[in-house]
C-alpha cells in the first residue's frame, strides 16, 4: 500500500493506492500558510491510519522539482516548500522509500500511461489551477530541460501593465480569474474561489460572465503559444477546472476568434483534457514512485551480481 500526497496551492489531496492500482480511500486538507512543519503535522495523522501496511510515499508537488535530490527548486504558490529535502525529511521521519516529482509531470506520465496520451509521442500538458503548471513530452519522455524548467508555462510573460509583468498563470490560472472577478464585483478576493465564480455566472451574473469569456480567451492565447513553440501532437489540460463539461467548447471559441485573426496560416491546437481528471497528479506520482524503486532495485542487482 502505497500514500500519495498531491500538494497544491489551497489543498493537498492524498490517497492510499494498493499495488495493484486500487484506491483504498481518498481525502484532502488545506495546504498550510504557516510552514513546513504544520504540513508534516497533518502528514502524521495520515500516515498513523495504515503505519504497518505502508511500502513507500508518491509525492506530487509543484516548482522546479529535482526528483534525485528531493530539493524543490524555482518558485511556486507554497513558498516553505522550496529548499528543505522534504524527499529526505520524510524518509527519515517514517523509515519509507519516499519519490516526489513535478505535479505537471506527474499528471503527463498518468496520462502517457494510460490516459489521454497514451497513443501519443509528442504532447503538452497544461495543469490550471492556484497557477498554472505544464510539462512537455518528447517522444513519450518528459523533457524537464537544463534548469528543471521545461514545460513551466505559467512564467512566462502574457503582458506589462504599470510597469508590472503578468505571467501566463496572473492571467489564465483560477487565481487569476477569481481575482479579475473580485476586482469587477469590488469584493476582497480571498471571498471567492473557483466554484463560487462559476455559480455566479450559472445564476446569470452578467459580469461575472464576461469575465470568465475574457479568461477563456486568455487561456486559448496561452495554448495557442504553446503550440507555436512547441508544435505539439495534443494538449491535454488537468486541473480541477478541466472537469468542467464547458470548457472545451468554450477554449474553441476563443481560438475560433483568435485564428480568425491572425494573417498567416496557423496551427490550430488539438485539445483534449486529462482522463484522470484531478486525479492525474496521484495517479503520475504512483507511476513516478513504481519506476524508479523499480530502477534502483534493478540497479542494486546489477551491481551485486558485477
């Protein structure tokens, strides 16, 4: 029996997963704000529940992940996570073999694996959530590039106002468009979450309802860039708003608009969205976990019959 943990910006969802893919239960908390230790509290209480039928920790988590340190390099929304070997830490702390990889990536190997690319060699993922994550795969192989920064999408540059740089994720991450509707309806932003906004605009809410086609067609700019710079054979979105039925359609349409514009033959993105839904980052971290204990107990063979 396997726990794998998927840290997000406003919720870490966990599961235990048997070795055969069966998912025994599974639950979520609030990401802490206050630090790194109050995230291992609550990972205490979970790992108590099964602590003699546990075999190994899967982690999905966001930035820069160096999964052979166990160091979370770059930046992402949980600031405290970024520079502890929280790999290490955990390892020590419940005497169990712990992986971690890059919630992108692990969200691209569930899908490679069996999922909306497993018949694909070339894709992009595109994970929109607290901000938005992305993975790039080459040849049915994740490309993490030079700095571990292959596929963050969410960096990069959408647009400069007042002197201030917006990424891809200010613009186009449910961040980003709750705050748009805060500032429309002039309510604190920590009022809202991505739910609320999408029953307003299910209750008619004439602005909130612009707002989200806005952010429709922010999100189909973002794609379409994506698919200039790497020319991918799909994108597949994940995220929790990739579950909404919607959203597909309505991506179209902004590309519709967008293409219509543009004055020189253009690629148009294939979409899709992830299989697993918001469970991608679990089912990838798993996937992440099996193959490299099965690398290393291979490796420890090799070496001991040499």
């Amino acid at each position: 029996m396997y726990l794998v943990l998927d840290i997000g910006g406003s919720s870490v969802k966990y599961a235990f997963i048997e070795d055969n893919w069966t998912t025994l239960s599974k639950d979520a908390f609030p990401t802490p704000k206050d630090g790194l230790d109050s995230l291992i509290k609550e990972i205490d209480k979970i790992v108590k529940r099964y602590p003699a039928q546990l075999t190994g920790i899967a982690i999905s988590s966001p930035g820069a992940v160096n999964s052979k340190t166990g160091i979370i390099e770059g930046a992402s929304a949980i600031s405290y996570i970024h520079g502890p070997n929280i790999k290490q830490i955990l390892s020590l702390r419940y005497n169990l073999p712990v992986e971690i990889e890059n919630d992108a990536n692990c969200a691209a190997l569930a899908e490679i694996w069996q999922g909306a690319a497993k018949n694909v060699n070339d894709c992009c993922f595109v994970i929109i959530g607290t901000g938005i994550g992305g993975a790039i795969v080459r040849e049915r192989k994740i490309h993490k590039g030079k700095n571990l920064h292959g596929g963050e999408f969410g960096f990069a540059i959408s647009r400069e106002i007042n002197g201030r740089l917006l990424t891809f994720s200010d613009m186009a991450s449910t961040r980003g468009l709750i705050e748009h509707v805060a500032r429309r309806k002039s309510v604190p932003k920590d009022s809202l979450n991505g739910v609320d906004v999408f029953i307003m605009a299910d209750d008619g809410d004439k602005e909130v309802i612009e707002e989200i086609q806005d952010y429709y067609y922010r999100l189909a700019v973002g794609l379409y860039n994506i698919q200039c710079i790497e020319d991918p054979e799909i994108i597949v979105l994940g995220g929790a708003i990739s579950c909404r039925a919607g959203l597909l359609p309505e991506l179209e349409k902004a590309l519709d608009k967008i293409i219509s514009k543009i004055e020189y033959p253009a690629v148009r993105p294939t979409l899709s969205v992830c299989q697993f839904n918001n469970d991608a980052n679990l089912y990838g971290a798993l996937y992440h976990f099996r193959s490299e204990t099965r690398l290393t107990e291979s490796t420890t063979a090799l070496m001991q019959s040499c």
